[in-house]
C-alpha cells in the first residue's frame, strides 16, 4: 500500500476515541483510514451499551471535570472544547435521541449503543473514511512506515498523519490489550504503567460468609477510603460481596485510592458505614442499651435493622474483644474496617490507569518525539469512574486528536 496524492491520515484504532478522530479529519476534508485489529470497530463500546450505554452525565460542569481527579487540569482544555451538553448534541445529530435518567447518566433513548453505531459508521462512509480490519499494528518500520500484520500477512502503508486510539489493557478479547505499550517505549516515548480502574478487589473471605451471601449487593451504605491525613469522608453507595472479594459501583468509584494503597502499604482499607441513616450517638446508645436473654443479633437486628449480610461482615471483620465491647462495636458499625489485599486483574477491569505520558504529547496530543502522531482515548495517562465520564474524555480526547492531525496536514500540503 501506499499513500494517496492527497495528503493521508491513518487512525489506527476503532473505538469511539479513533472514529471521533476519524470523523473530525475527514470534516476537514482530507482522507482518512481507520485500521483496527478486531474483526469490526467498536467492539468495547458495544460491550458498554449491553445493558444500556451510558453516554455522559449531566451534573454540573465543574463538578463533571473534577471527576478525572489528577488529570483534571490537564484534560480541561480538551473537554470544555466538547462538553457533556455538545456531545448529546452531537448524539442527537445522529438521529438518536437521549434521556437524562435519575442518577442523572445520559442515555440514549433505545438505551442500546448498536443504533448509534451503526448511524456512526454510516457517515463516516458516506464523509469517505475507508475501513480495515483484522489490521495489528506492528510499529513503524525503519523509514516512518506504518506495519501491520493482517490476515494476508504484512503490510505497509505510508501516512502523512497517524492518530493512535488503541485503548487501554482491559478487555484484551474486545481488543483493549495494553500490546502497543512496548511498540512506543521502543519508539523512545514514555508510558506510565497500566492498571486496573473501576475494578473489583480481593479479600479471603470466610467459608461461611461466602456459602450464605457470596453475590449479594450490600445497598446504601457509607463507602470511604482514609485520606493522608486519616480522614474518612462517606459516600451512600453500595457494593457486592464476590466470591474473591468486593465488586460494585461503590468499590469502583474508589478504586484508584484503593489500587494506590495496596501498591503503596501492601493492602487497603475499605471503610463501611453499615447504618448511614443514624448519628453516631444513637447506634452507641442502642448498642449500649441492656439486652437481657436476647442475643447481640437479635439485639441489633431489632434496635438497628442490622441482619444478613451487614451483621455477617461484622463478624468477618472484627474480632470477638471488639464485638464484645459496646463502644468498639458501636465505632465499627459506623466505621467497619474491611481489609483489601489486591485489585483483580487488568483484563478484568472495566478500565485501565497509566498510558502515554501527557509530557510526551503537545497541547494538540501530538508525539513530541514523532511529529504528525497523535495519541487519543484510554491510551492516555487519566482514569475516571464511570457515569459517562469515560466516554466523554476518549470523545473529547478523540476530536482534539482528530482536529491536531487535520491542522498538521494542513500545514503539510
């Protein structure tokens, strides 16, 4: 293969972050070439919408931005220029409708992502932009060529602008499996280590615990991780008791502290407040209350509503001097202690932390060391929960790539 007369870009990756690229080159009416390893694109943000695409949210902007944390400074930019409000927009350009649900996540209104991606890839035809799968990319060759492994063996091809939107490592069977990593270091461009995000994470539970409760959700409770200072700060949400551990919505909000704890002290602390909806004060009075012949359970269970699985992990996590002690018990119920020694695997992972180096890259997320190469999407250096704020920064990531490598050519033709 070879370059057209025109100048050519190619945007080696098919998720949304390489088809937002995509979409913005070919706007800007230069040919555009998307290679993707998998059999067809978009095959993770598929998985995303099974059980209803969550596309953003819709909480207030700056407290949208807050949530990618550490990167939010450096993200800013990139996501103002394609807010929460602009990508519905851009949505709804598609002929697909969106509904804010009461978490206050947007959705699609068929929930589904198929319909927007089939939508999606019907302009992006139709503005010209060519597709080709089964493609792995194998790094450059010795001349700045691109290399490929496909189905009838190696290829080559020559590119004016590259966009690279090879995910993150999670999911390696969607296509998101970190390979690239070594492909760049090779190049001389530095990548933070990749890491589990949104994850669940590993605790040896006891034969009991998991006989009677193994896969029950434990709703609306206090979910915290001390801060430097030791401070805990609660959050109502919910997680589930797994057969290796702990999983859910509330665990992965707090995932990265959590990862960072166990690389930092060998494990973590998860703090659960198992009775959110009463002071401190009441549970110690109630706790203290004189039982008479009735047992603590049933003591608890008929002064506090403590029962199942709530009281089960008391018994996990303390020991019997601190059960028997009114005060402890009662500072427990409030603040119990639930020791974490690993994260599940990156495979596993809904997404991933570490990537490219944002000081590798310009304000345009150009290679610094490889002019005319951008990078988008999770294989950047950010994390996020999820709530819509994983796919806004790879779309966002994705058009400011996309608009960088448009600018490029023009300055190359």
């Amino acid at each position: 293969m070879t370059s057209s007369s025109r100048p050519r870009a190619v945007v080696i990756g098919g998720g949304p972050a390489g088809l937002m690229a995509a979409e913005r080159i070919a706007a800007a009416g230069f040919e555009c070439a998307v290679y993707d390893a998998m059999p067809s694109v978009g095959r993770k943000f598929l998985l995303a919408g099974v059980g209803g695409l969550n596309i953003t949210h819709s909480e207030p902007w700056p407290a949208f931005v807050a949530r990618y944390g550490e990167r939010a400074g450096v993200l800013r930019p990139w996501l103002d220029a394609f807010d929460n409000r602009m990508l519905c927009d851009w949505v709804h350009g598609l002929g697909v409708d969106t509904f804010v649900g009461s978490s206050g996540k947007v959705f699609p209104s068929q929930m589904k992502a198929a319909p927007l991606l089939r939508a999606w890839l019907a302009r992006l035809r139709g503005a010209g932009v060519t597709f080709h799968p089964r493609a792995r990319w194998q790094g450059w060759a010795d001349d700045g060529t691109l290399l490929f492994d496909a189905p009838d063996g190696r290829q080559t091809v020559v590119a004016d602008a590259v966009v690279l939107a090879l995910g993150g490592g999670s999911w390696k069977k969607l296509g998101s499996d970190g390979a690239w990593v070594g492909l760049l270091e090779q190049a001389g461009v530095a990548v933070a280590p990749l890491a589990p995000a949104n994850c669940g994470f590993e605790r040896r539970w006891s034969d009991f615990l998991l006989e009677r409760f193994a896969g029950e959700a434990v709703k609306s409770v206090g979910l915290a991780v001390a801060d430097a200072d030791g401070k805990l700060a609660f959050r109502r949400a919910g997680f589930v008791i797994s057969r290796y551990g702990v999983e859910g919505g509330g665990v992965y909000a707090l995932s990265a502290r959590l990862r960072d704890a166990i690389a930092r002290d060998g494990h973590a602390t998860l703090w659960v407040d198992l009775l959110p909806d009463f002071l401190p004060e009441r549970v110690a009075a109630e706790v203290a209350r004189p039982r008479g012949a009735r047992s603590l359970a049933s003591h608890l269970q008929s002064r506090l509503g403590l029962k199942g699985a709530r009281m089960a992990l008391v018994h996990e996590c303390l020991d019997k001097a601190a059960i028997a002690d009114p005060a402890r018990l009662a500072a427990a119920l409030k603040a119990l202690p639930v020791t974490l020694d690993a994260p599940r695997p990156l495979d596993e992972a809904i997404s991933s932390a570490g990537g490219v180096r944002f000081e590798e890259l310009d304000g345009q997320l150009m290679l610094r060391k490889r002019p005319g190469v951008f990078c988008a999407g999770e294989m950047l250096d950010w994390e996020a929960p999820t709530g819509g704020y994983l796919l806004t920064a790879c779309f966002a990531t994705g058009r400011a790539a996309g608009d960088g490598a448009a600018r490029y050519l023009e300055g190359q033709a």
